[in-house]
C-alpha cells in the first residue's frame, strides 16, 4: 500500500513530537501493510511556516535514522499546504514539495480550514491548474462547508481536482457526518486516495489498513486497492 498524507516527520508540525514517536509510527505503517510513506507536513502561514529546503534537510536525516533502525519501508517527502494567497508566491519560486505528478502535471495536497471554504479559492484553484499544476484536495468530509453545502466541494472536482479521503473518517472517528460523507463520496465514485493522515501513536496512529478495510466492504476488494495503489500518480524523489 502507499500512504500519501502523513505528518511523521518529527518535529515540525502538529504531528510526531519526537523521533522515537516517529520510528514507532513507521512500524505500525510497516506492520499495516504500507509499502511506501509519504511524509507530508504542514505548510501553513502563520502557523506551521516550513519550506521547502528545511524539510528535504530534515527529511534526508530522518531517511538516515529509519534506515539505521531497519526499518523495511520506501519514504518520500511531500508537503500538506494550507490554501491561501501564498500559494500562488510558492508556486512561481517552485517552493512547493511536490507529492508527484498526475496526468502529466505536478500535484500536491492542498487542504482547506475545518470550517470555510475562503472566498476565492476557486480563483485560486483555477489560476493553480492554468500554470499546470492540479491540487489534490484532501480530507473534504472534514470541513463543516462541503458537508453543509455539497455542490461548494463539486466546484472543484468540475475542475478536475482529485480527492483523498482519510481512512479514520471511513471507520467513523471523525464522526457519523464525516464518515456518511466519505462513504458518499466512494460510493459515487469521487474518490482518488484513501490515506491515514496519522498524527501520533494515540487518537491519531497510522490506520491505512482499516481505511481501506471499510472501503473493501462497500466496493469490492479490486476497487479497493485502487485507493491505495495510485497507478495514475507518479511520485516524485526530492532528493
């Protein structure tokens, strides 16, 4: 399986604290099935200000220390980025760490606010695919908006952004609503990814497996792996 959102990378985020947290996080990925992680911090202004150079820095340690602690598992480096007018500077200065490519373009994952869509943000998405890059917009059963008002969320996917769901939304973590709409969004065949998103060891611990277990219930287990094989999308090694 390939696990493309992710927050492991210890230290820079909200996600793993530290690098024994970060290990342990890898084995469970390991033991789950997951053959290749994506790490995928925040990039987020004003709150979680990562760049580019910094995180490949940080990424080719943390490379180092899972290879010296055996850890059987293919690592990539990608970013989680917060929607906002800075995109558009981090684009231009290519600043932005690709997950990879998809239909011969560059893509990452772009995350909206739990709560709003901010005005805009069509323009923004828009002006983002004319310079040829598609973002891939993760978590949509989790922000209040797109539950609330559906046809907001279609508005992007009539622009051909993909969609990733999170595994822990499928199983009902994340609520009854984010969960009836992940099941909603497989069912009508939206969905693009499946990832677990994972945080830490507790509340928010790698679940990819049980994700795509639910999922495998409602759509079969060959449309399943879909979700979690990605063959249309081409990652990209930043180092």
């Amino acid at each position: 399986m390939i696990d493309i959102h992710s927050h492991i990378l210890p230290g820079v985020d909200d996600g793993a604290k530290t690098l024994a947290e970060a290990l342990e996080m890898l084995k469970m990925a390991v033991d789950q099935g997951v053959k290749t992680q994506v790490l995928t911090p925040h990039i987020h202004y004003g709150r979680y200000e990562n760049t580019k150079a910094d995180l490949i820095n940080r990424f080719a340690l943390f490379k180092q220390q899972v290879a010296d602690a055996n850890i059987n598992i293919e690592l990539r480096l990608g970013a989680e980025i917060r929607i906002g007018t800075e995109l558009m500077q981090l684009a231009q200065q290519d600043q932005i760490p690709w997950l990879g490519t998809y239909l011969g373009k560059k893509t990452f994952l772009l995350e909206f606010p739990r709560i709003d869509v901010p005005h805009g943000s069509d323009n923004l998405v828009r002006w983002l695919l004319q310079k040829d890059i598609i973002p891939l917009i993760v978590h949509p059963e989790r922000n209040k908006t797109f539950l609330n008002h559906p046809h907001k969320l279609q508005t992007f996917t009539d622009m051909g952004c993909p969609l990733q769901i999170t595994a822990s939304s499928l199983t009902g973590k994340f609520g009854d609503e984010a969960q009836q709409m992940a099941i909603n969004l497989l069912e009508k065949n939206k969905v693009f990814a499946i990832a677990s998103d994972c945080h830490n060891l507790k509340g928010r611990a790698p679940d990819l497996k049980y994700g795509i277990d639910t999922a495998r219930s409602l759509t079969g287990d060959e449309s399943a792996n879909v979700f979690c094989s990605l063959d249309k999308l081409t990652l990209i090694d930043l180092l």
